[in-house]
C-alpha cells in the first residue's frame, strides 16, 4: 500500500512540477519528489543507504540551485494560487483514496509472507556489507576517497570567489 502511494505521489508532484512557473515552487517541488524517491528506493533495497546518499547528493545540488536562484530572481514575489492549491490538494487525496481501494495487501496470507520473507533477509545482510568492505575491495575505496579529495583541493584552489555568478554585491 506504501509502495503504491508513494508511486502515485510521485506521479502527481511530477504533473504539479509542470503546473508551477515560480523557480523556488518549482525546487520545493523537486526537493518533495526526491524525498518520496528516495523512500522508495529505500523500501525496495535491502537498506537504506543507497536511498540516503541519493537524497544528500540531490539535496546538495538543490542547495546550489536556491543559491543561484536567490541571486538570480531575488525581487520576484511567490504567490501561490488558490487553483494550484486546490489542484494539489485534490491530487494528494485522489491518490490516498485509489490506493486504499486498490490495495493488494489487505489479505493476511500477503502480509504474513511478506513479514516471513523480511525475516529471512535481514540474516543475509551482514554477510553482503562484509563483502562490499573485503580486503580486496579496500585498496580501492581508498583511492577513491583519496582521488576525491584531491579533487576538492584543486576545485577549491581554482575557483575565485571575487568573481562569478555569486560574487559579493555593492
């Protein structure tokens, strides 16, 4: 029932991506749909992790958008409209009132198999962390991160903060 929700939220922040024209509603927007993405890859995986590093990775690039957006369009007024609202609205409650009638999982058997077969792969997990971490795999997380960091130290170095986009104003 989660799984369906979620989908069909995703769906309708999608249509209401396409109905905003203000660039702060349109990256609220796409900040909400990474959310819910992000919850779904993290109820399909095994764990959360990839589903967390998604959400950091695309919050980080929302955090460089609202800084040029606010530099860029800082006097222009959001207003929301009681039409995009009522839209919204309507969508958000649509989906919850076709998910709770389509629901797959209402029977018992479901809800106990899938409970059983949650059961059995939480003993697994160890074991496939303990191989993504080996001795063997080690060398090169680690010339990785190192090439990373060596990347932000030239990045850094290379870019002047007196000039640009987001430079001081007088």
């Amino acid at each position: 029932m989660l799984h369906l929700f979620l989908m069909v939220m995703v769906m309708s922040t999608g249509l209401l991506f396409c109905r905003t024209n203000h660039p702060l509603a349109m990256g609220l927007t796409l900040l909400f749909q990474t959310t819910l993405i992000s919850l779904i890859s993290g109820l399909m995986a095994p764990t959360f992790w990839f589903s967390y590093i998604l959400f950091l990775v695309f919050l980080g690039g929302m955090l460089v958008l609202f800084i040029y957006v606010t530099s860029l369009a800082s006097n222009e007024m959001f207003s929301v409209s009681a039409k995009a609202f009522l839209l919204s609205a309507s969508l958000i409650l649509g989906s919850f009132i076709i998910t709770l009638i389509t629901d797959p999982l209402l029977s018992l058997g479901t809800i106990s198999h899938a409970i059983m077969s949650q059961s059995l792969e939480t003993n697994v997990l160890p074991t496939l962390m303990f191989k993504f971490y080996n001795s063997y795999s080690s060398i090169l997380t680690i010339l990785l991160v190192t090439y990373l960091f060596l990347t932000l130290l030239a990045v850094v170095s290379i870019t002047n903060i007196f000039q640009g986009p987001l430079r001081p104003s007088n």
